[in-house]
C-alpha cells in the first residue's frame, strides 16, 4: 500500500509516519520510484505498536526510539534484550529529599525478602527508590507489611510474565509480546488493582444511603 | 510564612503557587495585609503532594483539581470518597479498534471470577477494556491464565491497600494516603514489577556469555 493508504488505516498523519520512518522507528517500505515506496502489513503493525506505547503507555517518542532499537536489533540475547527493553521504559525519577537513604534500604530489604536477583544497575531499582522516597516525603509511605504484599504480589505478576513469554516463539515476537505486556499491561493492572480496592472498600465500608 | 518563603520551601514558583490558590487546589493562607497573606505548614503539605502527582502519577492539573475537591469535600462518606477520589484518577482512555466486544467478555469474566463487587459506571471497568482491546489489536493480548493471575495479584494489592487505610485514623488523611498509595503506588508496583521479571528472566534464559 502506499503511505497515504497506510496513513489511513493506522490512522497516523503522513507527516508523522515519514518523522517516524527519518528517526528509524519504522521500516522503510519498499522504493518504487524515487517519490514512492510501498507498505507492507508489517509496517501497520510497527505503527499501531508505537501509537500504543505513546498514547497508553506515555512513553516519550525518544524512548519508545531506544525499546525498538532493542528489539530490532538482532544481535543480542534474549534475557539481555528483554533487560534493554525493560530498561528503557523505566524511568529512574527524580530524587526525594532526605528520605533518599531510608527508602534505599526498604528497598534493598525488599529485594533480599522476594529473593530477587537483580543488577545493581537496575533502572527499577532507582524508579523504586525514587517512588518510595516521594512518598515518605509526603508522609505516605507503605508500613513494611504493605510492601511486603505489593513485592509478593509483584512477584506472581513477574513470574505470570515470564510463563507467557516463555510460551512464545520467535525473537521479534518475543519482545513486541514482553514490552506490550509490560507496557500497557501496568495499565491493565493499575484498573485491576482499582476494581479490587472498589471492591475491598465496598466491604469494609458498606454505605447504608446508597 | 510568607509566599515567597513557601516557594523556596516547596520549590513550586510563586506564580504556580498563586495559579493553584486561583483554581482551588490550594487552600487560601491567612490574609496579614491587602496584598499579604501568612502560609503555613499545610500549605506546605498540600504543595508536595499536588507536585507529586503530577510530577510522579503523571496526572493532568485538571484531575488533580478534581480528585482535591472530593478529598476537600465534608459532606460525603469514605467509601464514597474514595471512590471519587480513584474514579477521577483513571482514566477510561480511547476504544481499541473491533475488539471492544471481546475485551468487554473477558473483564466481565474477570470480574465475575474474582468475585469483586464493582459499579457498571466504574471507570477502571472501561479502563481495562480499552488497554485489553488495544493488546488484541496490536495482537498480544494476554492469555486467560496471565489475566487470571494477574486479577489475583491485583486483588491482594487491592486487599492490602483497604488494610493499610482501614489502619489510619482522620478522614482527611485516609483521603490523602488513599490517593498517594494509588497514583504514586502504581508507579512503585511498576518497578516492583519490573524487578520480578528481570530475576525471573535470568533464571528462566541463563547467558553463558556474561
């Protein structure tokens, strides 16, 4: 198809699909003249995901640039190339004041409770410690028995994740299927969580008005 | 103290500070003079937590204001208050193209599996189907056994979460830590999550090259 048909089904502006195609997100198509290329499903493909990464996701172009770089680079291992990807789309934060140590230590205990092996470099360690540390700040933080429910239930979220991908095959499929997981999926996850805090409160405070 | 000592003291410029006292977000200080007011240690409390969920939850003033104005709200019981206060913050997002329908089925069973007890008019109910029908478009939608695991996380979080708040005195400060728990909480269960994944990754796929 030809970029105007392409723009239409994917529902991007010309315009952006060529700003996406200078930056390298998506494949060029192939030339038929020197004015023309022709798409392919592959490319409608690539622009929904990156539509989905921005618009549920909120992820900034320049990363959702640096995760399909990772993806489509087909030098790497899997448990490295998932790593990257991973890495990518956790944003480290910005500081929290004077409860920058106290949160570190929470969350080095927490990692050591949940058996985690993780790298020290972990972008997710420092997102974790960022949070963390806001919250403290705020004189919100987690009691110790809280995060402890949050690490287990993350934990078993982890673990779901890794049978599904495990499941797959093919490389690129692989690390579309873990970053749309990922992605999107804490979307998913933050409306569960809210459908079962609804539900949990119903309980706990039955309103006889309503 | 003064306003341009609140300023320094949250790091919120004087001009944000007097847009949010404009728009209600803020609650105003005691009037010293025509053109003075005095600011104290709740206006100071107040600052953070709005800077945190923008800068943090990554919400929109807009619904900031909103969910202020059901915590700042006397007249209406807890679970009603909160859930104002969570309904304002999740957004119901955009459809997903033809799998509306499906996606609608599969929370629905999920609901019904989880034995949660929710309005139809939840917006974490849209939320959820928006995000699955986005997955099944771009074609990696999680399977029945993720989405059923990942509800029964989702649930302990949930369970958790009315725990920790059944455990605090105040109404004001159930609708603050309520708040902070969910939006900056959601962001520390993303990096709890991403943690799990990496240990589970390294275990599951071992690199002998590293």
């Amino acid at each position: 198809m030809r970029v105007s048909e392409l723009s239409r089904s994917s529902e991007v502006p010309v315009a952006t699909i060529k700003y996406y195609l200078r930056e390298g997100l998506l494949h060029r198509g192939e030339t038929t003249s020197p004015n023309q290329a022709r798409y392919d499903e592959s490319h409608l493909r690539r622009l929904r995901l990156i539509r989905a990464l921005v618009e549920v996701g909120g992820l900034p172009i320049a990363v959702v640039r640096d995760v399909l770089l990772a993806v489509d680079d087909p030098e790497i291992g899997l448990h490295r190339m998932l790593g990257r990807t991973m890495y990518a789309v956790t944003g480290a934060g910005d500081g929290g004041g004077g409860f920058a140590e106290r949160a570190e230590a929470q969350v080095r205990a927490l990692v050591d409770h949940s058996g985690w092996t993780v790298s020290d470099k972990a972008p997710a360690l420092a997102g974790a410690r960022s949070v963390l540390a806001r919250m403290h700040e705020l004189g919100h933080a987690p009691s110790e028995d809280t995060l402890r429910r949050w690490a287990e239930a993350a934990d078993r979220i982890g673990e779901a994740d890794l049978e599904a991908i495990g499941r797959l095959t093919g490389r690129e499929r692989v690390a579309e299927t873990a970053l749309v997981a990922t992605v999107l999926g804490d979307a998913l996850l933050a409306a569960l969580r809210r459908l079962a805090q609804e539900s949990h409160s119903a309980a706990r405070y039955p309103a006889p008005n309503q």
